[in-house]
C-alpha cells in the first residue's frame, strides 16, 4: 500500500537527512500508530533506529506491506550481511 500522507514522509526524510533520528522517529511513531500499513513510514524508520534487529524489523514490515519496494530490500539484504555503517538515505520521495 502507498502513503496518503507525502508531506509528512518528505518532512521525516528531511529530518533524517538532518541528522534529527529522534524528531524524525517522533514523527513517524505518531504516523505509524494511525498509518500502519505504510511501507514507506516503515522504511523510513528503520533510519531512526539504532538498534540493529529493530532496524530489520521494520524493513520487514515494509516488505510485507508492499513487496516491490526495492530500496527497503536492498538495506534489508545489507543489514542481514553485516550491516550498514552509513545512514545515508537514498531520495525516494525528495527529488535533490
């Protein structure tokens, strides 16, 4: 399933880019409570996360959401080989 809400999910992945994982995990906390069938939300919790296995929860979750979203499969893949050192985002809704 898609998100009805892009503004919201542009504003956390702008956050992330911040660098502000706790006002960006805020926000998605209170999205994902009233939108949990939103993969995107999902994604872009799991860069709030530090814990490792919440991480791939999260991705998970987007994935059984909505199978076709390749970036949360790709971090997925990278999280369960080793993990990702970076916290860089790839832009999937901002276009910069």
């Amino acid at each position: 399933m898609r998100d009805n809400n892009p503004a919201l999910l542009e504003h956390a992945e702008r956050l992330i880019k911040g660098r502000l994982y706790e006002e960006a995990r805020q926000l998605l906390a209170s999205y994902l409570r009233t939108h949990r069938n939103s993969d995107l939300g999902w994604y872009l919790m799991s860069y709030t996360l530090t814990d490792r296995e919440e991480r791939i929860r999260c991705l998970e979750r987007a994935l059984d959401i909505y199978p076709y979203n390749m970036d949360a499969q790709e971090r997925l893949d990278k999280l369960k080989i080793g993990g990702s050192k970076t916290q860089t985002i790839p832009p999937f809704i901002l276009d910069e």
